[in-house]
C-alpha cells in the first residue's frame, strides 16, 4: 500500500472538491436571491445551507408538503433549517389531484416537479426581491432516469450543484466539513417512488408504506425502502443491515407487522436497497444504464 500516493489521491480530490464549492459560491452570488425546493436530504439541506450562508435572509427555502412527503422528514427538516436560522416556509402542493400523476407512469416525477415549481413561481409572484428558482439536483443524478429534469428546464428552475461539478460523494464531504448532521443521511425520495409503476398512486397507499417504513426504522434499519406491488410488499435494506434481517426470528417480526399494515405477502428483496429500483424496468426501453452510484431518485 502506498500510503503518499493514496494521500496525494485523497488531497488532490478534497481540493476539486474546495475548487466547486466555489464556483457555488459565485453561481450564487450572481443569480441574486432565490427560492430553494428542499425537502431536507443531503443535497438540498447543503444548497439551502450554502445560499443562505452566501444570500443571507435574502433567500428562502421552499418545502414542499403533500401525502407523498413522510411526517418525519417533515420534522427533520424543518429542525435544520431551524438549527441554522435558514428562512423556510411550506407551501401544500397536490400533485396527487392531477390524473397524469396519480396514474404512475414513468413521467411521474414530471408532474410532481412541474407542481411544485409552479407553486414557487406563485410564491415568486408574492414577493419582491426574490427571482431565481432552485433545487438541488446533483453531478450524478443525471446518471438516473429523471424526468423532473425536463420540468425544471421548462420552468428556468437552475440547479447550482450541477453547474458546479458537484455529486454525491463532494456534497457529502463538504457538508461534512461544515459541520452539517445532515452529511450522512440516507438517501431519500418521496414515498411516491416506493409505488410501482403502473399501480395508482393515492393516499391511501402512501400512509401504508410511510407506516411500513416508520416500522423499518424503529426496528434500527438505516437505509431502506418499502416497495409497494398491490399485494405484495417487498421490502429493501441495505446489503451491509441485510445479515440483520436474513434470521428467522427478524422475518417473523416483519411479517408480523407488515401484514398488520394489511400486506398478504411480505418479501425481502435479496440484492438489497438501492436508488431509483423502480426505475429498473423503464431503464432498458430509454436505453439507459442503471447507476451504482447512490442517488435520490427513489
């Protein structure tokens, strides 16, 4: 092992790293006050954290509060923008009234970013001073299937990370460096995404998963996902939280309280958590590659 050649590796990393947070800096020093879409996962509770340290209480972070947004997130995020003094309002989004949305094709994630977006454009509207939209999407999302892209595109909604070279792994350095709790969160998506597509999304439906995953957590699993098929749950946990829950005793437990959730059959999926697993069988058809990089796209 060759410890200076994996320091110089790790050294000239963290300082691409310095170099794109401040090209953020300046993409947000020019583009004047903004609203931020944040929802409280890594990626958004940085750009929040990063405007405002540059913006000051000029800008505003935008959360976005519907049935597809679990309570605890809510909480969490609210707490953060708190703990930092970051303005941040909720503003009700129903995405889940519009047909296009509810059927759950592979355009989902469209209507759900094109509601929201023109819900801060409302909010634009209201307000004087403030006329730049972002959100946080990241250098490697657009390895995903992600159709909210086009949404933000149609609606002048900029993406500051992108712009600066930033993905994952530098966003979670930085906002380690600066101290945020946030830097090692699980990657998370709206409970949406748990619907398979082609199964209507309703209320209904996503209190049942938000139930299911709330049972996961209390159970000390970290990073999962509870995927609804109709009948049939399929729960994903992290491959390295896997051995946990591959004993008997852990399956009786799960069984027990999923089908209490009104799941007739409960399974665990053998490869484990990871994002945008729905996306899988959209994937192919758009002649795209699934990533393995962690994202947030489900």
């Amino acid at each position: 092992m060759n410890l200076d050649t994996e320091i110089t590796t790790e050294a000239g990393r963290e300082a691409q790293y310095v170099a794109a947070e401040g090209r953020l800096r300046n993409i947000l020093k020019d583009s004047g006050p903004a609203l931020v879409a944040y929802s409280g996962g890594v990626d958004s509770a940085y750009l929040a954290w990063m405007t405002h340290q540059v913006q000051g209480a000029a800008m505003v972070a935008v959360i976005a509060d519907s049935a597809s947004l679990p309570r605890r997130h809510l909480r969490e995020a609210l707490a953060f923008a708190a703990q930092h003094a970051i303005p941040c309002e909720v503003v009700t989004t129903a995405e889940l009234a519009n047909p296009d949305y509810a059927r759950n094709d592979g355009q989902r994630c469209y209507f759900c970013k094109d509601a929201l977006f023109v819900r801060m454009e409302q909010a634009v509207a209201e307000r004087s001073g403030v006329g730049c939209l972002m959100y946080g999407v990241n250098a490697d999302d657009t390895l995903d299937f992600r159709p909210g892209h086009r949404a933000a595109t149609q609606h002048g909604v900029r993406a500051p990370l992108l712009e600066a070279g930033l993905g994952k792994a530098a966003i979670r350095s930085l906002a380690q460096r600066a101290g945020l709790a946030v830097w090692d969160r699980p990657a998370s998506a709206c409970l949406s995404s748990r619907v398979a597509y082609g199964l209507e999304v309703t209320p209904e439906v996503l209190a049942r998963i938000e139930a299911g995953e709330e049972v996961l957590y209390a159970l000390g699993f970290r990073q999962f996902r509870v995927r609804y098929h109709a009948e049939i749950v399929r729960l994903e946990i992290a491959r390295e939280e896997l051995p946990r829950a591959l004993t008997m005793a852990m399956a009786d437990e799960l069984t027990r309280r999923f089908k209490a959730l009104d799941f007739p059959y409960v399974t665990l999926d053998l490869e484990g958590f990871r994002s945008g697993a729905m996306n899988e069988v959209l994937l192919p058809a758009a002649g795209l590659v699934r990533s393995l990089a962690p994202g947030t796209n489900g």
